[in-house]
C-alpha cells in the first residue's frame, strides 16, 4: 500500500485502522467520524466514483477522508474505482 502523502491521506489512514467502517449495501458504505464517535458518513460509491454525506465533499467535490479510508481497506481487493 502506498504511504500516505498528505494530512487528507494520513488521516484516512488512521480512520481506516482505528474507527467502524461497515457496508450497508453492496455500494454504501458508514464510515465512523474521526472527530464524533456516535456519528458516521454515508459513501456512496457510483460508476463516477464515491460521494460522502460529510461537509468537507459537499463543499469541494474531491476525495474526503471518509472516502480515502475506505480506498486504504479496500486497496486489495477493489475492483472498480473509488
């Protein structure tokens, strides 16, 4: 796995390896918040890519943290894009 090369990565990371990440549906995904720890964003990955209810893609379209820690679980394995 890549190292992480920027603060949105390294915190990917720890949300990756520290925090409750389940799939709801074969293309929904709840991500624990790294900041409160009963609330959680929904990722919704699409042909397009993945969309997350968190405030940070909402505002800038691009990949969040939320998103980024499920890249780092499903690294091995993925096979369509994130």
């Amino acid at each position: 796995m890549e190292q992480p090369r920027n603060l949105k990565q390294q915190k990917g990371l720890i949300i990756a390896k520290e925090k409750s990440i389940k799939k709801v549906t074969e293309d929904t995904w709840r991500v624990q918040s790294q900041k409160n720890c009963t609330k959680y964003h929904t990722i919704k990955v699409t042909p397009d890519g993945a969309k997350c209810s968190c405030p940070n893609w909402k505002r800038e379209k691009e990949k969040c943290k939320h998103i980024l820690s499920l890249i780092h679980i499903s690294e091995p394995t993925r096979r369509t894009p994130i």
